[in-house]
C-alpha cells in the first residue's frame, strides 16, 4: 500500500501514551513531476480525513472508539520539496481543530 492506493490506510497504529490513533502515508514517488505529485498527497489526505469523518476507523478498529486525536504520519523516500513542506504546513494549521497532526519523515 502506498500513497496512491487512496481506499486503502497505509499503516495504522497506536500511540496509547498520548491518546492517539497514527496513520501512515508511504510516498515512494519521485519529486520529478511535483505538481501531480502534490495532488495525490491531497487526494491520499483527503481520504483519511474521510476515514475519520465517516468513522469507519472506529468500525474496523473499535478497541480505538475512545481515541479523538490522530497523527498522519508522512513516510517519504525521497526528500521532499519545499513547496511539498509548505504545503503540509498549511494542511496541518487547517486540520489543527480535527485534532490531526502531521509527522514527517524523509
């Protein structure tokens, strides 16, 4: 599963001292076409936050059904842009009052 895979979660997890459920994001893509590269990181974002919103995943993980604050956590094989790093930083500020954080790692 990747970035491209948008019905799919990544990775999932638990971070149970801090009351917090973590989703994955795997980007392996190459930064050569940024642009189109941007728009599947969206579309892989806006899936997730569909994910949560519907609260499917509390229907496939209800042991999780307490947790409110959730983590999406970038995998990147490749280091990103600076365009790409702005554009996360506007995300996250937006996401901010759904209670997601972003956490990145090149």
């Amino acid at each position: 599963m990747s970035v491209i895979d948008l019905d799919k979660v990544d990775g999932i997890g638990v971070d149970k001292k801090q009351s917090k459920i973590a989703l994955m994001i795997a980007d392996y893509l190459e930064w050569k076409d940024e642009y189109n590269h941007l728009k599947i990181l969206q579309e892989k974002i806006n899936s997730y936050i569909s994910f949560i919103e519907s609260k499917q995943v509390y229907e496939i993980y209800p042991e999780y059904s307490n947790i409110r604050n959730f983590i999406f956590d970038f995998r990147f094989k490749y280091k990103i842009t600076v365009n790409c790093k702005l554009f996360l930083i506007n995300i996250e500020k937006q996401l901010k009052e759904m209670n997601i954080e972003f956490l990145i790692k090149e």
